[in-house]
C-alpha cells in the first residue's frame, strides 16, 4: 500500500486512511435510501436502484484511487437525481429509460471531455479567490443540509425556521422528532469538543457516540421510532444481506430520441449541472486537503474528472442517476485521509 498510495509522501498512514475512509462513508451511506426513494418515483424498480447506487459509487471510488490516488469518493449527486425524476421523468414526460440514456451519454461527452482537458482548462480559469469562496460554500452548503435532515432547521416560508420542542411536545412527536433533535445537538457538542481536543477520528467517534446514545434512548422508550414520519429503529435489522438483482434496471436505455432538440436540451443541462457540480466539489475537497499548488491548481485533476466520467458512465449502465464526486469527501479529508486509500 506504501508503494502504490505513496502514503508518507503525503503524510499519512494506513490507520489514518482506513479512520478517514470509514468517516467518509457514514456520511454518505444516506444516500443508499434517498436514491431509490426519489428514483422509484420515476417506477424504477428501487431494489435494482439501490443496489446499482452502491455498486455504481464504489466502482466510481476504486476508479479515483487507482486513476488520481486522491480521497474523494463518488456517489449518485443529490440534486441530479432530483432533475432526473422530477423534471425529466414526471415534469417533461419522458420516460426513466430515455433520462438514463441521457446520463450515458452525458458521461460519455465528459469522458471526451476530460481526455481533450476543456473541463481542466475550466477548472483551472476559475481565479483562486473563487476556488476559496467555493470551498466556504460547500462547508455552508453541508452544514444546512446536516441541520435540515436532523430537523433542527424546518420547513416553513424561508426553510430556515428552527425546530420547536414546546410544539413537539403540543404536537405528540417529541418522542420521535424531539429526541432526534436533541441527539443531533448532543452529537455535534461531543463532535466539536474532541475536534478542539484533536482526537484523532474526532468525526467518526461523534457519529458512533450520537448512534450509540440513540439506541440507548431506544432501548428506555424515549426515543419512539415512527415510520410514517421518517423516524426508523436505530437498532440494525441485519448486518449482511444478499442485495437486489440490477436486471430491471441493466443497460434498460432507449435511444430513438437522441438527435432530437429535446434530448439535447435535457443533455445540456445535465452537463451543465454535473460539470459546475463536480468542479465545485473538487474545489472545495483539494482546498481542504491542501492539494492545490501555489497557482490554485490541483495536479491531477485531469485523472480525478476521469475518473468522475467514468463513475457516470457505469452508472447510467447499472441504472442509476449521475455519478460525482461526492461533497462529503471533505468529511474523511478533515480526519487527514490525503490518497485513494481513503476512497478504496
């Protein structure tokens, strides 16, 4: 692994990886169930999607180790899978088999791309004030979506309400959502506290210790799971089990429309929101690392996009939304992973 990742070139061990690595994925695994679940809006089956999400995203990470040697994972961008249900599938009428072929085919442009450096010439115009401003951008963007799936920030007008205990409690969901406020609050003081201790693993120790304590109130009746809410058990129900076959969804792509005006629009605006997206992420995540060198660039970013259009590519194939570069990378690299051991 030293030979291959270069580990103490850029100052980092196995421990630090394998810590950086796991903390990256229990930030993301998220995405195994919203997936399928906006997905299968489309009538997809969700079985087939979740397992092509999760075979999809780690061929997507294998190919940014072995490709960029970086510790960026991939995964099916939020946001995309929204465009491509709801707004292709249900609003433009087009049926999941031709949004699939759109993604295919997106991916095969960014593999082009990515092989002619247009999208590292893109990247490498962005001035690097801008890069910094992005990287601040996406800690931002993390943090709201983090208070928003914890429900410590709430639907309303301005989607930035805070949560109530006292109409929790007026309500009857202060067992449900309450408790899961109140953990959240809880796991974000353990969390801070060790980062300011420098304990190493300080991320993955606060989510373990926030799930620990939630199985604990589980087990007393203070937490109540509520299904049709969204609150589930915390106790996991299985640790290994046989996943759902891809065949509904394996290279189910139809391609009599591409060449009309309508195929290249929907094309167009799933490049326009991958490429942004992923230039983005890849900023955010190499400032983080300290990766970019003194002119705002990041060496390999040509092996990282190729990587990234690849992940696209398998993924339209295996029968999910586009593969990217995931923005909760920055998590594992805030623990010190610096190679694609973290990703592997």
């Amino acid at each position: 692994m030293e030979n291959f990742f270069k580990l103490k070139e850029h100052g980092t061990d196995v421990k630090t990886e394998v810590i950086a690595g796991l903390t990256t994925f229990m930030t993301m695994a998220y995405i195994l169930a919203v997936n399928p679940s906006i997905l299968g809006a489309t009538g997809m089956d969700t079985g087939a999607i979740f397992t092509a999400t999760a075979l999809a995203s780690a061929i997507g990470s294998f190919c940014m180790a072995l490709f960029a040697n970086l510790p960026f994972v991939l995964s099916a961008g939020m946001g995309l899978n929204a465009y491509f249900a709801y707004t292709v599938v249900l609003g433009m009428g087009y049926s999941w088999e031709v949004a699939l072929t759109a993604v295919f085919v997106e991916g095969i442009i960014f593999i082009i791309l990515s092989l002619t450096n247009v999208r590292e010439a893109i990247f490498n115009a962005i001035p690097a004030s801008l890069k910094v401003a992005v990287s601040v951008g996406i800690g931002l963007f993390i943090t709201f979506i983090g208070l928003q799936n914890a429900h410590i920030v709430v639907a309303s007008s301005t989607l930035v309400s805070l949560f109530s205990f006292r109409g929790s409690m007026t309500a009857g969901t202060f067992s449900s959502e309450g408790i899961t406020v109140l953990l959240a609050l809880i796991g974000i003081i353990i969390t801070s506290v060790l980062l300011i201790k420098r304990v190493k693993g300080n991320i993955l120790i606060g989510i373990l210790a926030t799930w620990g304590l939630g199985m604990i109130c589980q087990a007393v009746g203070l937490y109540v799971p509520n299904p049709e809410m969204g609150f589930y058990s915390l106790f996991p129900s299985g640790i290994i089990s046989m996943p759902a076959s891809v065949v509904p969804t394996f290279m189910k792509m139809d391609f009599s429309i591409v060449g009309t005006l309508n195929f290249a629009v929907v094309i167009f605006a799933f490049l326009f929101v991958d490429m942004f997206d992923t230039l983005g992420t890849l900023i955010g995540c190499a400032s983080k690392a300290d990766m970019l060198d003194e002119n705002g660039k990041l060496p390999k970013i040509r092996s990282a996009l190729f990587a990234d259009a690849v992940g696209t590519t398998l993924g339209a194939a295996l029968g999910t939304s586009t593969i990217t570069t995931f923005v909760e990378s920055s998590s594992g690299i805030a623990e010190g992973g610096r190679t694609g051991l973290t990703s592997v």
